[in-house]
C-alpha cells in the first residue's frame, strides 16, 4: 500500500486470476508516480484480469489517464489481460468519455458489475480451450 496525504492506492487478489486496485485520492503529479508503480505491481501479480476502482478517487490528471493508457497496453502484450475501471462518479466517467477512452477500457459504476463482466470472460475463454 502506497499512502501520501489522502492518496492510497494497494491491490487485492479477487476471484480466479483478477487483481483489483483500490484507488483513494488526487492522482496528480504528485502521486501519479506512485499510481504508477501501484499499477505495475499489480499487473504484475496479475494473471489475467485488472480492475482498477476509482470509486475513492477525487481527482485525475493527464498523468493519470497515461498511467491507465499504459498498463491496459502492457496486459495486451502481455498476454490479452482485460482491464476494468469502477468510476462510480458521473464526473470521473465523464473525463473518460472526453479522453475517448471508453473505447479502450470497459467502465463501469460498480465493482461487482465490473467482477460480473470479467467472469465470464474467462469461463467462456475456459470453455473453448477446453474443446480444443
């Protein structure tokens, strides 16, 4: 866990191969190298799936969105990982929509809605391996 003012950011292993990264805070160019590096920890725990909650975050810069931009690029080359965002605050979905990124990343307003959505992802996944 990574704690500067009221900045947090830690991860947890959630069901199966996914890691979810609770966010609290400002990420701005202060701590936006510590989200980073709480970033690449996590993908590096990860297996598969990342989520990264925003419900606890107040505030994110450009640094922040590059950030994102960049791990949902290393899960890609890495193997196909799926990265999620909980942004439960219209405003916090909205910088998103202006960046265009939610072409990019699958958002959603809450954390089990974003569990739900990884889940059968991989039964599916597991399914056709297993007919293979």
């Amino acid at each position: 866990m990574q704690a500067s003012g009221g900045f947090s950011i830690f991860d947890l292993a959630a069901a199966d191969d996914t890691t979810i990264v609770d966010v609290a805070g400002e990420v701005d160019m202060g701590t936006g190298p510590a989200f980073q590096r709480g970033l690449l920890r996590a993908i590096g725990a990860s297996r598969g799936g990342l989520i990264v909650d925003l419900s606890q975050a107040t505030f994110l810069d450009s640094s922040a969105l590059t950030s994102l931009v960049n791990a949902f690029d290393h899960l890609r080359h890495a193997g196909g990982g799926t990265l999620a965002i909980v942004a439960s605050d219209p405003r916090m979905r909205a910088l998103f929509e202006v960046a265009r990124l939610e072409r990019d990343f699958l958002i959603f307003s809450t954390r089990d809605q974003a569990l739900a959505a990884m889940t059968p992802r991989r039964e599916s996944e597991t399914r056709s391996e297993a007919l293979h």
